[in-house]
C-alpha cells in the first residue's frame, strides 16, 4: 500500500495529482537528483489482466523513447506486487480541456497537431504504438509545448473486452472512463481486429477534430451507440470556420477504411505544418499580389551561348552550375552557382519551338520548392509569388521536393511533366504557365500501401512514349513502374520480375525501390531498369523484366544513361552496396552494354582507380546528342568527368562543387542572331608526310566506315588470338 509521505526507492511522494483506470499518479520529489517527477503506480487490475512481464517490456520499450513531445519515462521499480513508473513531471492543461475551455484558432490547432503527429513519428518508427491516444494523455504545458503522456503502457483490447464494453447499456455519464477511452477508438480496434499504428492516426484526427472545434466528431447517450457511430456514421460535420485544408487533414485521418486514412505519421505532421504555416502567414487577399516577378542574378559571369554549342546543366546541393563547350568539347566555361544555398535536384533544356528555356527545381528549407524557368541562358529567373506546383487544399498532401522536369512527346511542344514528392505527377500544356496534378496517378488504390525509399516517396523518371501520345511510363521510390495508355486517367504496374529483397514477398505487383529507367526512342518498348539491388531489360514496353546482370562487380546502382545512337547500348555506374553505397574496391568504373545486357565492359581510361570512394546518383549521368556521343557524370564529392569518345576515355572536367545530384545536357541550336555552326568532319591522319589538299568531310556512312576501320583492336586481337 503506498502512503504519501513514504518513499518508493529514492523518491519521495509529496501529492496525489491523478488517478485512472491504469493506476494512480503522484508527485514525488527525486531526493537523488534533487528534482521533482511523476510516479504512476499501476493498478492491481492492470497486472491481472496483462501480466507482468508483458507491462515491464512494454515499460522498457516506452522508455527508450527521446522526443521533446513525449514525456520521458526516466525508471521503472516494484513495489508490492506491483510495478511504479518514473517519468518526468508535466505541469499543464489537458488538450481536450483547453478545447473546450476557448476556441482555439487554427494556427493553434496546427501548431499542437504537428508535435502530436511528430511524437507519433518518433515512436512509429521505433515500432512502438501508443493504442490509447486521447485527450487526457495529451498535456500543453505553460509555454505551449505538447507532452504526450503513456506511451507503450495502454492496455490491448481482446475481442472478449470489446464485446463486453459493447453490449453495455449504462449511461455515458455513468461509464466516464470506458466511453472517453471508447471515443478515441478506430474503427478496426472496434471490430476487434487489434489496433496499430492506423489506429494511432484515427486517435490523431478525433485529437484534432476536438481541438478545432471543442467536441468530439461522434456521440451516442450509451457506450452501444458511440460504437454503433463509430462504425457506421460519419463525423459530424466540421463548421465553415475550419479552413477546407484543415478539414481535409482531419477527415482524412477519421476515414474508416485503414488503407484510405494517412498511413505514417509523417504524412500527417507534413501536411499540418503547411497548414500551419499558411494560417501564421495569411493575410487579406489583395487584387494584385505584390514582389518581383523576374530575379536578376549579379555576381556572377554568365555564359556566352552560340549556336551548335553543348551546354551542361549541373544541379547540386547548393546551388545550379552551367557548363559551356564548343561541339568539340575540349574546354569548358563554367558559370554558377546559381539560386546559392539551395539544393537543386532537377535541371531541364526546353529547346522546342524556338524557345531555349532553363527549368531549375529550386528547394530550401526556409523558403520551400519553387519551379523557376529562365531564357537568356541563367542572366535572369522567374521568380514565382506563390509555389507553382501545389497540390489541392483538399488532398491534405504537402510539396517536398520536384525531383524531375520532363518535355512532353513529340507533338505536344508545349507540354512539360514534373515528379515530385509525395509521389505525384503534375502536368502543363501551356509551357509551365499552369500546372495540374494527375489525378488518376494520385488517387490510385495502390498509394495507401506505398513506401518510401531512403530518400523519400519521390516519382523521379517520367518517360513519355515517343509514337503513342497516351502511353507513358513513370518510376517511384519505393512503388516501382507504372504505366498509362490514356493519358494518365489510370495506371497499372509494371514490375512482374523486378525482384524486391527487403520485403518477404520477393516478386510483389508493386512495392519496388526502382532508381531508374532509360529508354531509346528509336525502340521505344525496350526499357532498361536500375533496381535496388538488380539490373534489368524489357522487350515488352514493361510487360515483364528480364535480368541482365552479367559481369558487372554488383547490381546495386542509381545511375543510368542510353547512347543517344545506339538502342542497345546502355551505361551504368554501378556502388558497391546499399550499405556501401560507392565505387566497389574504391575503383571509379562506368559499364557499357552494346549487346542490350548480353555483356558489360568496363570503361575506366582517365577515371581514378585508386581510393576512388565515389558515389554517382540518379540523375548524375547524361548523355549528348553529338556523334561520337558525349557521356558525363557527376559525383557527390563535387566531381565532374566527360567523355567525347562515347566512354572509351575520361577526363575531369570541374571539381571542388557541392555534392552534385543531376546532369542534363543540351545541344544549343537556332539560337537567334548567332549564324548556323555545322559539324566539324572528323579528323584523318595523313596518308603522307607531303601536303594533302584540303577535300570536303566525308559523308557519314564514309566516315563511319573509316573510323571502324581505323580503330579495330579486338579484329587484331581475335586474329592473334587464333594464331
């Protein structure tokens, strides 16, 4: 028996501040540490019903858990038969309290949603679920902080429990404690069906719901009729004074089916902190908004563009950097960094219908993602007032990041497509003056059950069909392929083969972390895939993958790149692992396909093949349009390497960047006011020390042949071989 005064160990208990089904609280004072903290002794109900052991490992797991909104459980003792928890002292007001207490406004409402949801991230992630999320576990203390309390300790409803709070017939007044336990309660947990983190998002949204509006979404005068609302109604309508976002938010959080809910935490500390921001910054509405629309960059020296030049566009952590070469691409002039400070994952060249705009996918943590276009080759920028890709209020989904800029199919110049994350596909046909969100990809049955890869739910490859205008193929981390053939009202996935090793399931419809696809447009239905760990070729247009890793020193890479010439000839770059994600053996090699993945060779002349720790990304390698193609790639120590000779030999180009993440290249043509610059003819060695006249290049099927001819080592080897 505890009495006041007494002591539990080295704590002292001072005053009873609460008492609930799960055991009585008091304030203690620590005569150790010389603090004061909160001692839970558990009821003997409590230990009856799920045993010892079962709460001390349930205590311990809790007790692991460091967040500034959970409340910190510091020891756990015995006493009696018993057990009394230790944790720290929150001094506050009860959320469901305060709702009731005043209206709270929105920003009110976010700013404590966002560390609900962000302790529920912290512990999800940790494999711990709360299971008895409510307002009374929920304390603001004195400076506005949350403190969710009882982590990892609620009790787990059998079916038995369930029936019996069920068929109960005593009044809500009467059964206080089991109806503002049942008021929390999903669905699912309901139906007996057991409750997970789902369960803990349902919690979340009543939590919500409650503090914007000061009572609860469901009623009933007895525990029966709460369930039977729970089950079968939907919740009481939220008033106009809500903001539809917000509303969104919770609603989504309150949808009965588990798969139609938000599926991590996260998703729903994202979307509240854009909420949340939106209200702290909102102002009345002005006819014309206000700010510069163009962004002029000083400082810097810009490129010089001429016709027939090569342009590479080089995205970083910290900034975009353009590259400059004539089309013998021998010496570069560099310019940049453009947009400082900010991290730029996708860069494109829109060089249809006469236009030579820069697309630049700017992100800062403080400023968000902002699409920015420029058409004087960087001089100056669009320089947007409001995000340009947003998704609608009502998705309760946020902007992170645009991971990819993509030109529409021949025959729509005017159309451009943008991945982002979340995993969404946005669309303009109007050359980027107006965006919309793809909501057939969207809204697909799948997306409840996608995860994230490492970096994020991101849709990063877009590849329009070249011949048939519906079709199109996209990629996400971790989703996989999907494919469209009427323009993106539906999708279907595309991955029977690709292999998944972090799953039970090896071959699932969809749940691939796919890091890239690549496609020739002159054989449009053979694909080639860069998987997480595998290598890959379809013949199909993605029906159905094949393996194609042969010969290569492992299959786990981002990069990949197509011969701009050639359909069967593809480049990878592989790492050593997903663990180890750099060069294997710290050897810099970039493998080449000609035979479709038949066989792979190692190209390494000029690149380091000694403590060469290198890690190429996604889209850190590109190649051009000329002929011998030009192959680059950039690393994420800041490194950039060229080849002129279609990866036969290397050489460094710039470094010291930032971690580099992307790589586009361009060809300028008709540029305007700058005369026409032909293709040089390729250079022949004499056929005598004497003078030749000077002749006219020699046309390409010539050319071809006497470069063939000229470079023939593996014709003399195999001859020397068979000697």
């Amino acid at each position: 028996m505890v009495i006041l005064g007494e002591k539990l160990g080295q704590y002292r208990l001072d005053a009873k501040i609460g008492e609930g089904g799960m055991g009585v609280v008091y304030r203690a004072r620590d005569e150790e540490l010389n603090r004061d903290v909160a001692v839970k002794v558990l009821a003997a109900g409590m230990l009856e019903q799920l045993g010892k052991d079962h709460l001390l490992r349930e205590a311990q797991t809790a007790s692991a858990l460091s967040h500034p909104n959970i409340c910190t459980i510091y020891q756990v003792g015995r006493v009696d038969d018993g057990f009394y928890f230790v944790m720290e002292l929150v001094e506050g007001q009860p959320l469901s309290e305060l709702a009731r207490a005043s209206q709270l406004t929105t920003e009110a409402v976010t700013r404590y949603g966002v560390q609900i949801a962000d302790a529920l991230a912290h512990a999800h992630d940790r494999q711990i679920v709360h299971r008895d999320l409510k307002g009374a576990n929920v304390v603001i203390t004195k400076e506005g902080r949350v403190k969710v309390l009882d982590f990892g300790l609620a009790r787990r409803l059998d079916s038995e429990t369930v029936d019996a709070v069920t068929r109960m017939q005593a009044s809500v007044e009467r059964d206080r404690a089991i109806v503002g336990t049942l008021a929390y309660m999903a669905p699912e947990v309901l139906r007996g069906e057991g409750g997970g983190y789902p369960a803990d998002i349902w919690a979340l949204g009543i939590l919500l719901y409650e503090a914007a509006t000061g009572h609860l979404p469901f009623a009933g005068n007895t525990a029966y009729e709460l369930c039977a609302s729970i089950l079968q109604q939907a919740p009481t309508s939220l008033p106009s004074s809500v903001p539809p976002s917000l509303t969104a938010a919770i609603m989504r959080c309150l949808t009965k089916d588990v798969k139609d809910r938000f599926q991590r935490a996260s998703e729903v500390r994202s979307t509240l902190a854009t909420i949340q921001s939106a209200a702290i910054v909102s102002e009345p509405r002005r006819d014309e908004p206000s700010g510069p629309r163009t962004l002029v960059l000083r400082g810097i020296q810009h490129l010089d563009v001429k016709n027939g030049d090569v342009l590479l566009l080089v995205g970083t952590t910290k900034g975009a950097f353009l590259l400059r070469s004539g089309r013998d691409r021998k010496q570069w002039q560099v310019a940049g960094p453009y947009f400082h400070g900010h991290a730029i994952y996708s860069l494109s060249y829109d060089g249809r219908n006469g236009r030579h705009r820069l697309w630049a996918s700017t992100g800062s943590v403080l400023w968000g993602t902002y699409l920015r276009s420029s058409d004087d080759f960087g001089k100056t920028w669009t320089n947007p007032l409001e995000a340009n890709i947003k998704f609608p209020p009502e998705s309760g989904v946020s902007l992170k990041n645009i991971w990819k800029i993509a030109l529409g199919p021949p025959g729509a110049q005017d159309t451009l497509y943008c991945g982002v994350e979340p995993a969404a596909l946005f669309e303009s046909h109007d050359t980027g003056e107006t965006w919309s969100l793809v909501r057939g990809l969207f809204d697909h049955p799948h997306r409840p059950r996608w995860m994230p890869g490492q970096g994020g739910l991101c849709l990063h490859t877009i590849l329009p069909h070249p011949t048939q205008p519906g079709r199109m193929h996209i990629a996400i981390s971790a989703a996989g392929v999907y494919q469209t053939d009427d323009a993106g009202q539906s999708w279907q996935a595309r991955n029977r083969g690709i292999r998944v090793t972090f799953m039970p399931e090896r071959f699932p419809e969809f749940g691939q972390c796919v890091h890239k696809i690549v496609r020739h447009p002159d054989r449009p239905d053979r694909l080639f895939l860069q998987n997480h760990w595998g290598l890959y070729r379809s013949d199909d247009g993605a029906e159905s993958w094949t393996d194609i890793a042969h010969s290569v020193p492992s299959d786990f890479g981002f990069a990949m790149a197509v011969h701009p010439h050639d359909p069967d000839c593809v480049y990878i770059v592989p790492m050593e692992s997903d663990e180890f994600r750099c060069s294997p053996e710290g050897r810099l090699r970039v493998y080449r396909t000609r035979n479709a993945g038949g066989s792979w060779e190692a190209l390494t002349r000029g690149l380091p093949q000694q403590s060469a720790y290198e890690t190429v990304l996604r889209d850190g390698m590109v190649t051009d349009s000329l002929d011998p193609a030009g192959i680059y790639f950039g690393t994420r120590s800041g490194k950039l390497y060229a080849s002129r000779d279609a990866g036969q030999s290397w050489k460094e180009i710039v470094n010291g960047l930032p971690q580099i993440v992307c790589v586009t290249s361009a060809v300028v043509a008709e540029l305007p006011g700058s005369p026409s610059v032909p293709t040089p003819p390729l250079k022949r060695k004499r056929a005598s020390p004497r003078k030749v006249p000077r002749r006219k290049a020699p046309s390409k099927r010539t050319t071809k042949f006497r470069v063939a001819k000229r470079k023939s080592p593996r014709a003399r080897r195999q001859k020397r071989s068979r000697r």
